[in-house]
C-alpha cells in the first residue's frame, strides 16, 4: 500500500435530486481536490436520498433508479475522477441487468475503471434487492479498498471476510445515526426542530451529535472493526435531516488501531481529510490477530442456526417477541 491521502464527507442531501446531490459532490470534489486527495468517500445513496425511499412505490423507485456503470450518474463520478486524478465514491439506486433494484455504492477511477458494490442487507423497501458478494479492488493510488455500506458493517464476518480478501482500507458510507431504533439503547430520534435551528443553536444539535444518538454509538463498534481486522476506515454518513429523522454525520477516519484520525461533530456539511500511512499497517494487531486465526474452529460460522431472519424483518420488527 502507498501513502494515500482520504478524505470522508458528510453532507445533507436532498431527496430524489440527483441533480442537486451530484453538484453537491462537484463542489466538495473540487475542494478536495484543493488538498490533494488522492481517495474520496461520499455517504450510502447520497446522489438518490435515502429514507424517504421506504414510502416509494416500485416505479418511484424505478425512476429514480439508473444502471451501472452506463447511467449517467455513474459518467459524471467517471469524469470527476479522470479530471482530478481522485478515486471517488458514491452512492445511488442502481437498476441491475437482472431487472432488481440495488441500494449501490459506486467507486469511480482516474484510469476510467470503476467498481460497485451492493449492499448486502438492504432494507430501505421491499422493491429492493440484497447483494450477495463482497467488493474489494485495487485503486491506481496503488492501495486495495473494500466497500460495505451501513448495516453492512455492522455484522462482523462482512468486515472480516473483506479483509481476508485483501483489503487495506475499507470504504464504509451510511445513512445513519438518529435512527429510531427498536433497540432501546441505541441511538434514538432526534427532534427535527433542533437541526432547523442549528444557526441560532449550534450547541444543541451537535451535543445530539456527539451523544449516544451519534457517536457515543459509532465508538462502540466502530473502532473495532478497524482495529480487529487492521483497516484504514472512511466512515462517512449523512447528516442533517433525512425525510422525519436526523442523521448525525461524524464523519471520521480511523487508522489500523481504531484511533480516530480526524473528525467532525459540526452540524453542517463537512469533509475531514487525513494522510494513511501504511506503516501502521506493518504489524498491527489486527493482522497479527488474522494471522493466529484457526479456521479448523471456525465451521459453524458457514452453518445456519435456523434464527436467522431477513434484514429488512429485523430492522423494522417492533419486538423481539414478533420474531419467530
């Protein structure tokens, strides 16, 4: 791995522009560029918005939806790319070959090349489809990236497995944080209100941000995920309102050991760029701890329980007594 300076960005995007949202990432793109980024990260379907998806019927989704690498979102990230020699990553709708609707992470190369993943557990609609594979790939940079969007990341075996697959920095975009969570001590909603007051107010909203609704919940398993599996992290998230909920930013980058970088709190749109050395990847305890696995045990980690449940039941399922 080379020396790469990454940038991870939070911003408020605004639902179903994808005009609007791909000026907004021209323009921080353009000021990225300013510092010499090598490697941009963009949160989960900032292009298309996010939460308002759920309540779409089939062809709202379909007309927002375009194909990749053909559509011209994914030119305009193409041509991006090759004009300021920067690998840039966004997210969107994509409308598969297989005639499935994807929620998409799209990575776009100086060289021309791009790589996609979709995500594992989506559950934003019903009309949309999981992705079934993991999505690692060498940037001209000279560095090999992975991708898993939101609730991705949060299932261990996925940062895991990516790593395994040889990657060295994980790009991990979200739309998260102020979720109304089933789960009672993890995040919550935060009070609209305090957003649209964040001139006035600055305080208020960004001690939601910095609280157990935002970062006090990334700094549970975040860092960890970094740390176990010796991965430079792009956290990226969006931030500010997101159809009734709030979304917290915190973008962040963390290092090899789950220290965080750099970061943000504001309440506004931000980038926050730092330089990965990847001398801290030289004997990490991540890769030492891979290295001393003992894939003989692990077997039924491959084996289902007969718990398991689809994700799009367990995001939105009032109690765990509903499951089954």
């Amino acid at each position: 791995m080379n020396r790469i300076k990454a940038a991870s960005v939070q911003f408020n995007h605004a639902p179903g522009d994808k005009r609007s949202n791909l000026e907004r990432v021209t323009t921080i793109v353009g000021e990225a560029a300013v510092q010499k980024v090598n490697l941009i990260c963009f949160p989960e379907m900032c292009i298309t918005g996010y939460w308002h998806v759920r309540n779409l019927d089939r062809p709202a989704i379909e007309a927002l939806a375009e194909p990749v690498p053909s559509g011209p979102s994914t030119k305009a990230l193409i041509d991006l790319a090759t004009r300021h020699d920067m690998t840039i990553g966004a997210g969107l709708i994509e409308a598969g070959d297989d005639g499935k609707l994807y929620n998409t992470y799209v990575v776009a190369m100086p060289d021309g090349r791009i790589a996609s993943h979709r995500k594992i557990h989506c559950f934003i609609s019903e009309h949309m489809s999981s992705g079934h594979r993991y999505t690692v790939f060498e940037i001209p940079q000279g560095a090999r990236v992975g991708v898993l969007i939101c609730y991705d990341n949060n299932i261990g075996e996925n940062v895991r497995m990516t790593a395994l697959q040889g990657a060295e920095i994980l790009m991990a975009p979200h739309q998260t944080g102020g979720c109304d969570s089933r789960s009672p001590h993890c995040m919550g909603r935060i009070d609209t209100n305090l957003w649209d007051r964040r001139a006035e107010d600055p305080e208020a909203i960004e001690a939601e941000f910095r609280g157990p609704k935002g970062r006090d919940w990334l700094m549970r398993w975040l860092p960890a995920r970094a740390h176990d599996n010796g991965l430079f992290t792009l956290y990226s998230n969006g931030v500010g309102t997101d159809d009734d909920e709030v979304r917290t930013g915190n973008a962040m980058i963390l290092d090899t050991y789950g220290r965080v970088l750099v970061e943000t709190c504001r309440a506004r749109d931000e980038m926050v760029v730092a330089d990965l050395d990847p001398e801290l990847r030289h004997m990490c305890t991540g890769i030492r701890w891979i290295r001393s696995r003992r894939p003989d045990l692990y077997g039924p980690l491959a084996e289902a329980t007969g718990k398991e449940q689809d994700t799009r039941t367990l995001r939105f399922t009032q109690s765990i007594d509903d499951l089954h």
